[in-house]
C-alpha cells in the first residue's frame, strides 16, 4: 500500500485504515456500553446522555490521542505481541485519568462511573482483537 500525505507528512495507508479502524471500534464499544448500562431503555438514555455522539467522539479522542503518546501508530515501533500489549495497557492506563479529568471539566459530557467503566473494558477487548489480526 502506498501512502497519504496528511497535514504534510507522509502516512501509511495501511495505519490510516488501523486508525479508522480503532476509531469506529471504539466509539461503537462506547454507544454499546452505554445501552448496555442503561438497559436500552430510550428514555434513560435520552436524560443521562443526550446527544450521545459528541461524548463518543470525545471518548475517542482521548483514548486515540493516549494511544499515540505510547507510540501504538509508530510504524518504526516493531513490537511482538508482550510489547503491544504493555503499550495497550499503558495508553489505557493514561486514558483513564485523562478521560476523567475531561468529564469531570465537562460534566455535559459525562455519562457516569458505570458506563465509562463499561466502556473501557469493551474498549480493550476489541483493540486487543484488531490489533491481533493486523
């Protein structure tokens, strides 16, 4: 595959798609731990976390920009599976005081200790899965 320039540097497309990826896995792990928690009841939903949206895009964020600092996107990076699943581990474990400082500064965008929890464990699992196959 070749690669894409972006904001002027050069970009595998192969780890674009990773990206985009990780990204849609992990905004969808958050909308399924949030109708989980809440029981897919529309109207609990609707009061605890409405929209839902810009809390998924922000819980994306945090975690993709905590994944980044420990160098998960770094093609120079050639981990065996031990060394991924530190770097994983630790991103997360950056990820959860940072998401929540966040919620706690933007309380319209919290969705509580529950589903944030939820969120994270579903989270890991279907990065771990992605990035066993990649």
């Amino acid at each position: 595959m070749g690669t894409v320039r972006l904001f002027n540097h050069p970009i595998k497309q192969t780890y674009l798609l990773l990206a985009l990826l990780e990204g849609a896995l992990l905004a969808g792990a958050f909308y399924l731990a949030v109708h989980l928690r809440f029981r897919a009841d529309p109207v609990v939903i609707a009061e605890a976390a409405h929209p839902l949206w810009p809390r998924a895009l922000l819980f994306v964020a945090v975690i993709m920009l905590c994944m980044t600092a420990t160098g998960l996107y770094n093609r120079r990076i050639r981990d065996q599976m031990a060394g991924l699943a530190v770097r994983l581990g630790l991103s997360f474990l950056m990820a959860i005081p940072a998401l929540t400082v966040v919620f706690y500064a933007l309380p319209e965008f919290a969705v509580g200790r529950g589903a944030l929890a939820l969120s994270l464990v579903l989270s890991l699992a279907f990065l771990v899965m992605t990035r066993m196959f990649f």
